[in-house]
C-alpha cells in the first residue's frame, strides 16, 4: 500500500474533455473565457493548460479573481462544475506570491494554505489536483514538501515528519486538527484556510474541530486588523440555511457566490434522472398471516437487485455507481453483482484506510466498473467515466440526492442516475425530492421501454477518443433529447472588454431547506402503520407531484443597494491583474493592482484611477471605527 506522501498513484489517462467541442449543456459551464485571461503566473497557466484546463467554468471565472483580492469568500456551485480548480490555484498563487518575494530574509516560511475536506477519499482527490498542477510548473515548484495530504488512519509519525516543511496541507479535520495541537506546522506566516463540501464540515460533530482549526490558523478577532487576518474560503454545490450562519461566523464579511433565483437545482441538466419503481409485493407485512415486515424488505431488497441488473443489461455504461444506505446489504449486493457477471466492489468508512485507497486505486485507474458505496463517496468524488448512478435507497436528505447524482454529468459530460422507489416511504421521499427538482425525475419506462431492442449484456470497451459512453436511446427520444441540448446553447463568451461579472450582479443566495427524506418514518412502528394506511398501493407515477420551482422562502436576502453607496462594494476585475472597485453606484471605479493579500495590503500604494481623484476615501464610522463600506474598503483604505 502507498504511503500518502509520495505521489499519487498513476490517474488513468484523461477522456477527452468533451464540453470544448460540443454544444454547452449547461449554463453552469458555459465557456466564459480562457485561462491566460485569467492567470497571470506563466509556469502555472502552462500547467493549467498541460493538464487539460483551456477554458475556465463560470465559477472559476468568478471565484478565482474575488479570492485573489483577500476577501472571505462563500461560493456554491454545482457539482461537477470545477470548484477545486478554484481553490487549487488560488492556494497555488498564493505560495507562489511568497516565493517571489525579493529577499530571501523575509520569505515566508511553513504552512500557507490549508484545504480541508470531509472525507479522506476528497482530501486525497484534491490533494491529487494540486499536486498534478505543482507538478506541471517546472523544477522550482517539484519541491517534494510544497503540498501534502494529511489524512486519519494513515501513520501520524509520517505526517508529524512532513508537517514542518509543507506549504499546502490537504487533510481531513480530524488530523490536521491533532498536528496543529500538536504544534506539527509552522503557521506563522499561514494565509488561507479553505473549507471543500463547507456545509458537510459545519455539520455535527465535524463544526467544532473546524472552528478549533480555524480558531488556530485564521483568527477572527476584532481588534486584528484585515491586513494581519487569514482567508476563509467556502464551497459547496448546497447549502443550509443554518448552517450558511453558522459558517458566516467564522468568516470576515463574506464574498458570496450562489446558484441563482432561476435555477436553484444543484443537479446538472445534462444528468438524465428516472426513478424505478420495483414491483412490490401484493402482501402488506402487518396483515396476520402474510409476511412478516422484514420478509418484506427482503422481497424489495430482491426486486432492486433484479431492476439494478435490468439496467446493467438494458444501458451500456462506462462505470457505475451504487449508492445505498446499510452496508451489510452493500456487501451481499456486491456478492449478487459479481456473481451474474457484473463484478463490482463495495466501499465505505468501515473498510481500513489502505483497502480505501486501493479501491479508490482500482475504481480510478478502470480496473472495475461497478462500484457500490454508502455515502462515503456522495461528495466531492470526481471520477470521469461514471455516466449511471444508481441510488438503490433513497438517500437521507435532499441534499444527499444532488451530490449523489452529481457524481456523474461532470463537466460537461452526460449521465444518468435512477432512483428505486421500493416501497411506500421511499415513494413518498420522492415526492418530497420532486417539489425541491427543477429538472425532471422521468418514469423509467421513457428509458427502458419493453419494445426496445437494446440487448446489451457486456458492457461496451471505451475505445479512445470516444467522446461520449452511449447510452441507447429510440430515434423519438434522441431527437427530443438533440432538441433539449439545441435549446440550452448559451450565448459565447464575451471577448473585450472582458465581463467578470460584478458581486452586485450575482443572485442571492438560493438555499436549499433541509428537510430529512427519511423523516416520514423513523421508527419501523411508524413505518409499520403507514404501511397499514397505504395497504397495497401500487407505485403510480401520476400520483406523483411534478416538479416546481423553489419556495421563495428558502431563500437569502441580497444586500440591497441604497441611494447614496453600496452596502458590498462593487468589484469588477477588468483584466487579469487589475480590479475595479466602486463603492458609489454613480462614482467611476477605482482601479486596483492585484494579486494582493491581506500581508501586502498595507504596504501596497493603490492607484486611483483619473477620474476618481476627487473621491475622498470614506469616512470611519465613529462608533465602531469602522469604514462604512465594509471589509474591502477597510483593504483600499488602511490605517
Ligand atoms: N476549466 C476546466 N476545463 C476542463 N475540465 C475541468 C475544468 N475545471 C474542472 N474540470 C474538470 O471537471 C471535473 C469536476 O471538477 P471538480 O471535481 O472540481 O468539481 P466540483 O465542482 O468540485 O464538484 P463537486 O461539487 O462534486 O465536488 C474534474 O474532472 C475536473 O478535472
């Protein structure tokens, strides 16, 4: 087994990322720009570019730039749309900065970044990411101690070793926690702590070592001065509102960056969703003399073995995921899988650490196809060739949904995933999942039509090149299908001047209210009396609420503009290394060097702009000394 410190294990060649070529299938990732508009540093866009990156995501196009400026940044975006990307190379340039630093006297020393992530399955993905980058950017960067990953159930004495020396830590909070205690890094000159699946890591027991991490590396304290404060920077595909407070607190007057009012949905259009509803028993468990309850799990738990091999057989599929909620009966679908010829292998959090690596290994590089998961892997998991999801439970949550389904359709690429309704709760989860949708949620039968001939009982080799894993369709539903993608065509990316879109012009943030799938029956007794209620009804899809857009009152309020200034000031990056800032809505904007951080802001002589000379800097005010424009102006204006 591989130690975590040496590099990566090899990733299986990229597929030809398809989104340069093809019509955009999603708004989200519409072609903004390019990168050398974006990222100034030479060895780093040549890296960008080397491994693929030519055109940066609407996220990226507009994270990247706010984060650049210093500000605490909370940024949602769907899955799959690159938000590592973001992170990685703003950690990037932000070492990068402190290695150019003329003498080498004042040189920062230690740990500068610090990216933490809920799983050891992400830490090592992002930490894969940033370690391919650093790699791509010539002899000075293959420093071996520039960027390590931090993860539980691997040797402490190891990580204890590397600690010192290492720039960007990836990890998981409960070690990076433990080697802070225990005083492993250097932090005095640390700049930035990003929290990856920030929602996941505010939730339970993970928020109070993220606050103790945050408390260590990025003080928020009144009396320091934002030119002595750290970044914060959050990103999710979903948030909650509570836990969207909860993580305000631990930054400085947030940036934020948010699906808009239109299209909440953190689901890709280009991920086809069915639901599959198995045919269930005539009996109901609680009549005397018929099954007993567990009986009838039994008998649901064997029609969705046989719907997952209807489907095996049916599509044709690169990889697949399983997503179920008990391992046990993870084990044993894993045992039925392989044994009709579909081998496949189980993961979850009980494995130990190296059986996790090695099977992340073994699914990465294609050595096997099937994959069944507890939600171990619903987050943040980026393996290019999955194209079917199959959520054999329905998952806890509705944001469990969306980042299940989101493990395919990733950038650009087109998915399927298929629920499996069994039984009475997990028909009416739906339901509840269809009203948050605004995308479809299709009867399985527009894919799986009895007439059609589709007898694919191998799955297909991939050959090179292949743009797309196929996935049959009937000539009626291909063309209705063209017709959709025809329609989602965006506009091209604006060329000069180039557009970033301004923090005014992004929607409020749209909130997804967290609302437990599973709450309709918590007990088997509840369960067992809404079975008596619900005695015998068929799955019927009509019965089904169709989809609808969000309630208005999940979401957030934008701060509002009044008359006479911006209560957030307005940045707009104009090129790659220069901003605008406004804080009048009428005033011209100032214009502002960047890459700068909180360390250089004091130091840097901002240069205003012509026509904004006459614009005295803002006046304090005198109860709380504080600029009236906020944590950027207190930036423009220091002292
Ligand atoms: N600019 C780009 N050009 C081409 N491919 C990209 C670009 N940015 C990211 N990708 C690719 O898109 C895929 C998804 O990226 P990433 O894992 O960062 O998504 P994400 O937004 O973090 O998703 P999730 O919310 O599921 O964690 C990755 O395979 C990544 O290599």
């Amino acid at each position: 087994m591989p130690g975590h410190d040496v590099p990566p294990s090899p990733v299986p060649a990229p597929l030809a990322r398809p989104h340069h070529n093809l019509p955009d299938l999603d708004k989200e990732l519409a072609q903004v720009g390019s990168f050398d508009q974006l990222v100034k540093d030479p060895q780093l866009l040549a890296s960008l570019q080397a491994s693929g990156y030519d055109a940066p995501s609407p996220i990226q196009w507009k994270a990247i730039p706010l984060g650049r400026l210093g500000l605490d940044v909370i940024a949602q975006a769907k899955s799959g749309t690159g938000k590592t990307i973001v992170f990685s190379v703003l950690a990037i340039e932000a070492v990068s900065r402190c290695r150019h630093l003329d003498s080498p006297a004042e040189r920062p020393t230690g740990l500068q970044v610090l990216i933490l992530a809920p799983t050891r399955e992400v830490a090592m993905q992002i930490y894969q990411v940033v370690y391919q980058l650093i790699q791509g950017m010539g002899p000075p960067w293959k420093d071996k101690g520039v960027c390590q990953a931090f993860i539980g159930g691997m040797p402490l004495r190891e990580d204890l070793a590397k600690a010192p020396t290492t720039r960007i830590a990836v990890g998981t909070p409960g070690r990076i926690n433990q080697l802070l205690v225990l005083g492993a890094f250097v932090t005095m000159d640390f700049q930035m702590v990003v929290l990856d699946e920030a929602d996941k890591l505010m939730e339970g027991s993970f928020q109070a070592t993220i606050r103790d991490i945050v408390g260590l590396v990025a003080p928020l304290s009144s009396s320091s001065s934002p030119a002595s404060r750290r970044q914060v920077l959050a990103f999710s595909a979903t948030y909650d509102t509570e836990l969207l407070e909860t993580l305000r607190t631990l930054t400085h007057e947030p940036q934020y960056i948010m699906q808009t009012a239109t299209d909440p949905a953190p689901t890709l259009s280009n991920v086809r969703q069915f639901y599959y509803p198995v045919v269930l028993s005539a009996t109901d468990p609680t009549d005397e003399g018929q099954a007993t309850a567990a009986q009838h799990r039994a008998t649901i738990q064997q029609q969705k073995t046989v719907a997952t091999l209807h489907l095996f057989q049916q599509l044709s599929f690169y990889q697949c995921m399983v997503f179920l909620n008990h391992s046990q009966r993870g084990q044993q679908l894993v045992a039925e899988l392989t044994q009709r010829g579909y081998p496949a292998v189980w993961i979850s959090a009980h494995l130990t650490q190296p059986e996790r690596l090695a099977i992340m290994t073994q699914v990465r590089n294609f050595a096997v196809r099937v994959v069944v998961c507890s939600d171990l892997l619903a987050r943040g998991i980026d393996i290019d060739r999955v194209d079917l999801v199959i959520l054999w439970d329905m998952p806890r949550d509705p944001e469990t949904y969306f980042h299940r389904v989101g493990r395919t359709g990733r950038f650009g690429a087109r998915g399927t995933a298929v629920t499996l309704i069994g039984d009475q709760d997990e028909q009416e989860a739906l339901a509840i999942l269809r009203s948050q949708l605004q995308a479809p949620v299709y009867p399985i039968d527009t894919l799986l039509s009895p007439k059609k001939s589709v007898a694919v009982t191998t799955p297909s080799t991939p050959t090179t090149g292949e743009k797309w894993p196929r996935i049959a369709l009937r000539p009626d539903e291909q063309a209705a299908y063209d017709k959709l993608l025809e329609q989602s065509k965006v506009t091209p990316a604006p060329t000069d001047p180039i557009a970033y879109p301004s923090v005014e012009q992004v929607s409020p943030p749209v909130i997804v209210k967290k609302r437990k799938l599973s709450n309709v029956a918590s007990t088997s007794s509840e369960r067992l009396s809404r079975r008596r209620m619900h005695h015998s009804v068929p799955v019927n899809a009509s019965a089904l609420p169709a989809g609808k857009p969000m309630d208005a009152g999940n979401q957030l309020q934008k701060p509002s503009a009044d008359a006479s200034l911006l209560r957030t000031p307005r940045v707009e990056v104009k090129e790659f290394d220069t901003c605008h800032v406004s804080l009048h809505p009428d005033q011209q904007p100032w214009s502002l060097p960047f890459p700068f951080n909180h360390a250089s802001a004091n130091s840097q002589a901002w240069e205003l702009s012509g026509s904004n000379a006459h614009h005295p800097p803002p006046e304090k005010d005198p109860a709380t000394s504080a600029y009236p424009y906020g944590h950027l102006a207190s930036l423009l204006f220091p002292g």
